[in-house]
C-alpha cells in the first residue's frame, strides 16, 4: 500500500523553467505533516504552465520510497 503525503508549490515562471530544462535536478518540498521530502524534478515538468505551478499536490511512494504517483488536487 502506497504512502501518500500532500505538499503545497508556488514556483515562479523563472524558477520553473529551470525544471524544465533540466538544471535543477531535484523538488525539495515540506509536506503539510511537516516532513522534508526530495524526488527528481521531472515529475513536475507536466505542472508547469504559463506562470510556473501553483497549487497542492499529493506524492504516494512505496515502501521503498520509490515515487510512484504525484497528482495536483
């Protein structure tokens, strides 16, 4: 059964971009519990729009803390 923790984004267009591109390589988010959390920066390239992302998120990892969803809700 998979973890599931909820984060809030708010990445400037800028800042985005440098998702996009691939020059930041890693997400490094506080979830809503308060926990610290890391994935790779191309789970996000799907969220950016025109003014960057916005909005809150949930991340569900396995039991070997492998990634396997993100979705905005």
């Amino acid at each position: 059964m998979p973890t599931e923790l909820q984060f809030y984004l708010n990445i400037s267009r800028e800042e985005a971009l440098r998702y996009y591109q691939g020059s930041a390589r890693a997400v490094i988010v506080t979830a809503t519990t308060g926990q610290k959390l890391q994935f790779p920066a191309e789970h996000i390239r799907s969220f950016i729009g025109q003014n960057g992302i916005e909005g809150k998120f949930r991340i569900q990892f396995d039991n070997n803390n492998k990634l396997v969803g993100l979705t905005r809700i």
